[in-house]
C-alpha cells in the first residue's frame, strides 16, 4: 500500500491509541507516518522518528460525521490534481475504521463503505453520520477542547498512576509491552483502494502522487494538468514507500521504556 494512503506504522500506532484508551476509533495524522515497519528491532529511536511532535494521549467523543469529513479532507488535500492546494501531510491513519477510497472521485465522494468497528462490538457497523463514537489520538495542552485538532465531548487524557500525563511515545511502548508475547501484527489494508493510483511520472518512485490523482479523460477541476507526460496521466500500478519491508512486530525488549536512550530496544519486528 502506497505509504500516502496506509502504513504499517499508522496501524500499530492507532492499534496503540485504540486498545489503550478503550476507545472505538484510534487516529493518527497523516504527517510523516505512512511509513511501513522494517523486519527487526523497533527502537525507541524508531518510536520518536514515528511520533516526534511530543503530543499526549486523548479520547474524546464526535459524531460520525466529523470522521467522515475528516476522512475527506485528509484525501482531498493529498490527492487533489491542483497541487498548489495540498494541505500537507498524507490520509489519517485509523483503528477500528475500515472503509473503501476511490482517489478519483470529487471532493467528499471519494470515501465510501465506511464501516466502523465499536470497542464493545465484534463487528462493523456502517458509519453513522449522526451517531456517537469514542475517538483516540494526539492531545495538546493549547487545544483543550479538541482531540487531534478535532472539536471533542467528554475529553479524558491518558495519565499515569501519579495522575501525570503520558507522552505518546510512553503510551505506545506499554501497549506493545501488554501484548501476548509481546508481538505486535497489526491488520493492513484498512483502506481498500478501488483503482490504483497514478504511475510514477518523473522517473523515481512516488510515495505521494507527485501531481495529485486525477482521470485524464474528465475535463475540469479533475482533468490531467498541463505539461503531464503519458507516464503521469492514467491509472496505473502505485509504488510503495521504499522502506515496505513487512508490518508484523514484536516487543522484546524494555517495556517500561524510559527515554534514558533511544538506542534502547523496545520491540521486534519480523
């Protein structure tokens, strides 16, 4: 999966997010963590260079139709053939969230069959607009009010047993310390995409759509750019972040994970 829409990090982590605070949706935004997991050690270091922004941990309630627009604008400000209007940052990661994208479509249509996967459940359900959802992410003292720059109901911050907050890094090692045998094997493909993403235009591999997705055959907003060569204007095989090497992990090392050293091994991927 091209790291833009889905990596192997976005999966642990939210994985993470979700199981630690109990929430039914755990997120993560798109800002440099569509990486995939190497096979081998997962370093403390590996846990800053995924999260290195210092947030908290937060759950919060929203209404399904805040994720929706989430959802779309993550896309439409990745995807958009009109550069100039990227946003920055690749799609949202999410736990508990499954849902198909057609990177083709217009502005708000380009998510459908959302299906969402409540912490009490053992199955999806469709996405309700209007509905209530539990929702973990990052939380920042200057944003009291909204959950990964989300306005949220009912906020609680992750603390420890001194009722001081966790940084995000800590809240991950101890979910992958919790696990049986410590082994982490996060399931891929939570976004299924309906066509492929453009070819590679410029020689080098694209982790990101370098002209933004669009049918060469529609005129408009969604129409090829000038200047794109054949290479770049048609649907075709997508490219994957370098660094694909696997997403299955395994925590074999310090589980209290004290930031004394970030060579400190703090699980294993294989």
């Amino acid at each position: 999966m091209p790291g833009v829409i889905e990596g192997s990090s976005h999966d642990f982590l939210t994985d993470a997010f979700r199981s630690m605070t109990g929430a039914d949706i755990g997120a993560i935004r798109g800002f440099r963590y569509g990486t995939h997991v190497r096979p081998g050690p997962i370093t403390l270091e590996d846990l800053y260079h995924y999260i290195p922004v210092g947030p908290q941990i937060a759950v919060g309630t929203i209404k399904g139709a805040q994720l929706k627009g989430q959802m779309e604008n993550a896309a439409h400000g990745s995807l958009n053939p009109d550069v100039i209007t990227w946003s920055g940052g690749w799609l949202f990661g999410y736990s508990g969230v499954k849902a198909n994208l057609d990177p083709y479509q217009a502005k708000g249509k380009r998510f459908s069959s959302i299906q969402v996967m409540r912490a009490d459940a053992k199955q999806c359900t469709a996405l309700n607009p209007d509905a209530s959802y539990t929702y973990a992410s990052y939380y920042f003292n200057t944003d009291p009010d909204k959950v990964n720059f989300t306005p949220a109901q009912n906020i609680r911050v992750l603390k420890d047993k001194d009722g001081k907050p966790l940084d995000a890094t800590e809240v991950v090692a101890r979910y992958l310390a919790s696990l049986p045998n410590r082994t982490v094997n996060p399931e891929p493909n939570r976004i299924h995409l309906t066509a492929p993403l453009p070819k590679p235009g410029f020689g080098n591999l694209e982790i990101q759509p370098l002209r933004g997705v669009f049918r060469p055959d529609v005129s408009g907003p969604g129409r090829a750019p000038a200047g794109n060569g054949s290479s770049g204007t048609a649907p075709g095989s997508s490219t994957s972040t370098p660094n694909s090497a696997g997403n299955q992990a395994s925590n074999g090392g310090n589980a209290g994970c004290k930031p004394c050293s970030t060579s400190s091994k703090v699980a294993t991927a294989r």
